[in-house]
C-alpha cells in the first residue's frame, strides 16, 4: 500500500449541472427607482443566456407585463452592455393600478404564457414583490381562467403549469427586512454625503446651522446612516422620536457645539421623522426654532430626487451583479414546492429568504411604529440598523464630565502603514467611545516610530471634530515596523503608563502587532490588551473580509474606468489596459473589474502564462467583431514580474491590429486618495467603536492587584469581518493563514467572485454554486449573543 493520503472527496458542486435549456426568464424593474437596478438587469440576462435560458425584458415593469406586445422583448448579450454605470434603470419603471386588478394579472398571464415565460425575476421593493407573490398563487386559476376562455389550449398550460418568482430588492430606502443592504442605497448614501461635505465648508465659513432633509419614507435609514458618516449635531428618525423636551435638549447642544468653537451645525431630518406623538417634525419647524432659541444664521435643504440619481457606487454593482446571478441560480433550483424567495445579502454573504417572510416583517416594523412600540421596531429593522443606531448613540452626546464614569485607564491609539480613507473617522470613534467608557484617550502621531520617540499626546473630545470627512491619516502614519524598539516601546507604556493599545493600519499593522504580542515574555510592559482594526486601500490583512479604505479605492477605480471608457465613445473600437494597486493582492483588480465590466483581470493570486493572453487577446477580438465598441482590461500591478503592463499593452496592440486599438493608464496613487466613502465612514466608526468596547471589557477582566496584565493570547486580537460577523481574534492564531512574502492570506473569499466576472464578460469557466446562498428562514428571535463574534 503506498503512503499517500486518502484522496479528498470533491464535495463542490458546480452550476454546469443546472442548465437552463428550454427555460425562459423574464425580468423586470418595478416601482421607484434605484441606481444599481441596471447592473442587476444586466446579471441576470447575461447569467441566464450562459446557461441556456431565453431572457426576455419586461419594459415598464408590471404595467409592460399587463400591456405586453413590443414591452416584452428578448434581450441579448449586446443589449446590455455599457449599462453597468448607468444610474435608474434602462428597462423602465412604472407604479401600475392594472397589475392590482384581477383582469390585470389575467392580461399579464396570457402575455408570459404566449412566450412560454415561467421564471420572472422582479427587481422592486416590498410593494413590488408583494404583488409578483400573489400573481404566483393565483397563476394556476390564471390559467384555468385563460383555458375556460379559450385564450390558451390544455398543452400551453401544461407546460406552463408553474411561475417562479425570485426578488431583489432595488430601493434608496434600505426599509426591507431580511437584508442588510437593498440595491441603491449606498449610492443614494454617496449623494447625501456628497452634499453634505460641500454644504460643510460654506456652512463653516460663515457659521451656519444646516437642516437638511433626507429621503427614506417611513424608514430612517438614509437619515441615520448620513449622520454618523458626517458626525452630524442632530438626526431625527422615524424609529426613534426623541423625547417630549427635545426642542431645550438640541437647541442646548448646538449650543455648547458653538461654545466648543465649532463654526458649523448639521442637523438631518428624515422624510418621515416624528415625535412621540406621531406629529411630524419638518425641516421648516426646527429652523425657526433654533432661529427663535439661539439666533444661529439657520439655512434648510432638501434633497430630494438628487438621492435617487447619478450613477451606482462600486458597492452597488457589485451587490446587484452578486444578486443578479444568484437570482438566476435559485430559479433553475426551484421546484413547484418553493416558496418565492427574495436574493438578499447578509453581512458580506448572499442569502435566499422566503420573500413573504420578509414582507410581513418589514409590514410588522409599520405596525410596531404606529403602536409607538419604537424598540420593537428598531429590533425588527435588523442588526444593521440596530448597531447603527447603537454606534450613533454612543458618539453623538458628549456625556459632561461629572457624569462620566472614571476607569483610570489609558488607552492609545495610532495608525500603521499607508494611509487609508476612513482612518480618521476610526480614530474619532475610538476616542469617543473612549471617554464616554471613562478612559482616557492618548494619540500617537506616525506609528511605531512615533511610539518609540515618544510621540504621545493626551486627545480630547472635541480635538476630534469634523475628522470623519478627511481622507488619509491625521495623526500620521509610517511603515516602520516595531520588532527593533521593543526595549523603546515598552519604555514609552511604561512612562506614560498606556493600559491597552488600538492600532488601525494596514499589513504591517498586524505584523506590528504579531511581533509586540510576541514579545511579551521578555517585556512585561507588553502585557497589555491590544487590538488592531484594518485598515488599507489592498484589502490583504488575514482575518477579514474587508478593510476600512479598500471600498473609497473601489470608487476611485470605478470611476475613472467610467470616464476612461466615456473617452472612446464616438470613436473608432478601443480596448484599455488599466494597472491597479494591491502589491500581491489581486481585490481591487478583480472587483473593480467586476464593478467596471472588465473583460479581463490579471492578478498574482491566479497564475497566467503567454497562452491566456493569447486566449484573451482572440475572445476580446471576437467581441470587438459585434456592436461592442469598447474593451478593459485590469492588471494588478504586482501579478507577474514578466508580463508587465507595457508587454500586455504591446500585445493587446499587436494582436488587435485592423480591430481595435488600445491605450493604457496606470491609477497610482489616486486610488489611495480622496474623501472617504459614506461605506468607510461608517465601517471604520462601527469597527473602532465594537474595538473600544473590547478593550473595556478586556482592561476589566486583566485588572489584578492593582495593575493591568494580561500575557493571553486571546488579549492580542484582530477584529474582522468574517461572512456574516465580526469577529475577534487572536493574531497569533492568524499567523498560519498567512502568507508573509506576498503580505496576503492563504484563502480570500472574493477569489470566488472571478468566475461570475469571467461569466459577465462572456467566458466559458467553472462556478462553484456549492458555497451558494440556500434558502433560509427570516431570523425574528435575536440568536444569544456570544462574546467574541456580532453581526455589525
């Protein structure tokens, strides 16, 4: 018998099994727009003609469906290109009365029966899915009706005895439960923020209090979310009223805001925001009482469809082509006994829940406001909502200082490695959240190198004002690593008597802290609780799924895909070969390709030789050949040493001669810069908040005789997402899912999105589905929290 180890049994199954032949899939977009539909129409079409299926759009959604004719037409891979970046939805949408009458439905059955359509994929919001699941229960007396009338024989019936409905839910409002984030509401969050930091520098030149109302109908969301991305004075929300003497609360913090020489005031309203009462509190009304009150120069805007245009965030595509392709996978799975199920997205996971389900809760969250049951109908919004609302708690009201309690504990905070977007507004929030756990809060400036020289300062409450808008690092950051000052940077805890230690950075953030923790045996002024938040642009730190700053880099990447493409229009076929960052990491390159519409991405984590460019070379050249004007192709910049962007830039040229022509761009450093987006302000607020708190709990648990110390290995901790948590964990424990040469992990969950890229770009390629969302019940009863992981 030889020695070799028993061979693995395979236990993926691939979606080369689900065929979709003989199958035909509709979709359509109903009710209000969101940007991010199209790229959700554009995924479905193209995942369902790859596996055989007919797709057809539905124009005008149910009321298209209702008037049939020339609304319903087969779509083909050429008819949704260059729609990926395009806000709205190309395919229309329309609110429809007929669609809610029986002899609607009955008219719409005959349309979809005529073209043998029994998959419909219905992109809306609740009102839109609510309506596609009755059409569902009542297909089978649809088509008995449509029988008895002679419009439709037995065999036409028979073979479309079935409908199958599979939702996503486009909708600004993010008001559906079940699902951490609907399709456009980051981008409506990029509008709102976009605002929001331009209103910011003309409300301080002349200090100026701004009201702004947001959209979001009865869900506070939008309004909630704005706030704690731009560090705003006030919100009022739909799911909080504030309390009876709220008009003396706010207009006595505006107050001291002033006192504290901040020249500016935010305050944001919800659509729907109300008081305790269930009167409504309008924008109009708060700025003649801080007129009235205080006297402060007092200015209102609203929003307004502003919230609902432009074109989607790179978040948004990539929900919506996850979404997309996931829709078309749960309809060739579904069976007569299914129930309809809605495509959602918990954490950084897809899911399938029972669309129903999801209705009734999200109609029970109504139910719970009109009752004045507020908690319960923060509770039902979701974890979300609840941590957000939570994290906008803790920062937003500065506790006096009598009040708050004493621990007696310092705690420093400081950057490591190369800047990131959303930095500053984890710094802000660990400081916070600090002294409102009665900490005291120390700054170090330029990382490790700033530790050891003793670059430590006491930061108070208000030093960290107005930082959650400001890109890069404040307190400076630096590469340095600390394994040759350990004797320095003990004596530095030492001297200024430092209890626990937040560090926000990057791969040599980690690294930084692998050697501090390790160290420990031979310093006992180590021997402190330390946690480290990521924070990098490459998005390669072991442990987490995401880092703050990797999703501003996304948008910047996007972007400037958008405007590279936009250059070629008008002229003659051109392809563009475009060179990301990352170092070894291949994030950016793969889901800013899968965000742009690359139609090829060369990263390091995928090993390429001469025969695949030679391959993508003769498929980009294929393409060329259609209607399709224009091709991108994405390099990380570390993927190969030999096949540098100039060789792939000069073969892409040669080969294409007589088709295409080619240009080249190289991102740099553009990708690291800018105004962080309302997704790493709030990511990095949560995070460093959920980090704070640890180190409380942790400082608490460490505290014997008189003194901090803690040598355990569960005291040196990384906090990540990991799918649907977040979780802390020890960096030792990390160090076997690493790769230190290449400063990546071993296993990335986003390599898994390559073949959806390659499969969106017309590539034939194998799609593990086993990893796939299953259809699971809607979670009512919190789960018992258990201490190390929570959903963010």
């Amino acid at each position: 018998m030889s020695g070799a180890p028993p061979k693995r049994q395979d236990t993926r199954k691939f979606f080369e099994n689900l065929s979709g032949a003989g199958k035909c899939i509709a979709v359509l977009t109903s009710g209000g727009d969101a940007q991010g539909m199209n790229a959700a129409v554009r995924a479905v079409v193209r995942m369902g003609i790859y596996v055989g299926a007919k797709v057809y759009f539905i124009h005008e959604g149910y009321q298209g469906m209702v008037d049939g004719g020339q609304n319903i037409k087969e779509a083909t891979w050429e008819s949704v290109s260059s729609m990926l970046q395009v806000g709205g939805t190309v395919i229309g949408s329309a609110r429809c009365k007929d669609f809610r009458t029986h002899e609607g439905r009955l008219k719409a059955a005959q349309n979809l029966v005529q073209r043998g359509i029994t998959n419909l994929c219905v992109i809306g919001g609740d009102g839109s899915l609510t309506g596609a699941n009755l059409f569902r229960e009542e297909w089978s007396g649809l088509l008995e009706e449509l029988q008895t009338q002679g419009l439709i024989d037995n065999e036409a019936a028979l073979a479309n005895s079935v409908l199958h409905i599979v939702g996503m839910v486009g909708s600004i409002d993010n008001d559906f439960c079940g699902t951490d984030m609907t399709i456009g509401t980051d981008s409506a969050l990029h509008r709102i923020i976009e605002v929001i930091d331009a209103i910011m520098t003309t409300a301080q030149s002349h200090q100026r209090t701004f009201v702004l109302e947001v959209m979001g109908r009865h869900c506070g969301y939008l309004a909630l979310v704005s706030a704690l991305a731009c560090g705003a004075d006030w919100v009022f929300i739909p799911e909080m009223p504030p309390e009876d003497d709220w008009e003396d609360n706010m207009c006595q913090k505006l107050s001291e805001n002033r006192a504290d020489k901040k020249r500016l005031n935010i305050i944001i309203v919800a659509e729907g925001a109300i008081d305790s009462r269930n009167k409504a509190i309008t924008p109009d009304y708060i700025k003649e009482l801080v007129v009235r009150c205080l006297g402060f120069d007092t200015r209102v805007t609203i929003l307004g469809h502003v919230q609902r245009g432009g074109t989607p965030s790179a978040f948004d595509r990539i929900l919506a082509s996850r979404m997309g392709v996931e829709a078309v996978l749960a309809l060739l799975e579904a069976s007569a006994t299914t129930p309809a199920c809605v495509v959602s997205l918990v954490g950084n996971q897809a899911v399938r829940l029972p669309l129903m389900e999801c209705v009734l809760m999200t109609q029970e969250v109504q139910k719970a406001m009109d009752e004045k049951k507020f908690e319960e109908a923060v509770r039902l919004r979701g974890r979300s909502f609840e941590n957000n609302l939570s994290t906008y708690r803790l920062l937003s009201y500065r506790t006096p200082d009598a009040e708050l309690p004493v621990s007696s504990f310092n705690v420093a905070v400081l950057n490591v490695g190369a800047p990131a977007a959303g930095m500053n507004a984890a710094v802000r929030a660990a400081v916070r959240v600090g002294i409102t756990e009665g900490h005291k809060m120390f700054a170090i400036n330029d990382g490790f190198e700033g530790f050891y020289k003793g670059q430590i300062k006491e930061i108070k409450w208000g030093d960290v004002g107005g930082w959650t808008g400001q890109g890069g690092s404040l307190l400076g950051t630096k590469r340095t690593l600390p394994g040759k000052y350990l004797d320095k940077i003990a004596e530095q805890i030492k001297i200024h008597n430092i209890n626990a230690l937040l560090v926000i950075g990057g791969f040599e953030a980690y690294v930084g802290l692998l050697e501090l923790s390790e160290a420990r045996s031979e310093y006992s002024d180590l021997c402190i609780p330390m946690v480290m938040v990521p924070a990098t642009v490459s998005n390669n730190i072991p442990g987490s799924d995401l880092s703050i700053g990797s999703d501003t880099a996304l948008n910047a990447i996007t972007d400037t895909c958008d405007r590279i493409k936009q250059s070629a229009s008008g002229t003659k076929r051109r392809v563009f070969i475009i060179e990301t960052m990352g170092g070894y990491c291949g994030y950016l390159a793969t889901v800013g390709g899968l965000a742009s519409g690359a139609d090829t991405v060369y990263i390091y984590e995928e090993p390429f030789d001469i025969r695949d460019l030679q391959a993508n070379v003769e498929h980009l050249t294929q393409k060329m050949k259609t209607s399709i004007q224009r091709g991108l192709v994405l390099r990380n910049e570390n993927s190969n040493e030999n096949y540098t962007t100039d060789f792939i830039y000069q073969l892409y040229t040669e080969e294409g001669k007589g088709v295409f022509d080619c240009r080249k761009n190289i991102l740099g450093h553009m990708q690291q810069g800018g105004a962080p987006s309302p997704f790493d302000r709030n990511f990095g607020t949560k995070v460093a908040a959920k980090a704070v708190q640890w180190i409380s709990r942790t400082l608490k648990d460490s505290y014997k005789g008189g003194r901090v110390f803690t040598n355990s290995e569960d005291t040196a901790c990384l906090l990540g997402m990991r799918r649907r948590a977040m979780v802390f964990q020890p960096v030792s424990q990390l160090k076997d899912e690493t790769d230190f040469v290449h400063r990546i992990p071993k296993e990335q969950w986003w390599l898994k999105l390559r073949p959806l890229m390659k499969i969106l770009a017309k590539y034939k390629t194998s799609y593990d589905v086993s990893d796939s969302a299953q259809l699971e019940p809607v979670t009512r009863v919190r789960p018992k929290e258990s201490k190390p992981s929570e959903n963010i």
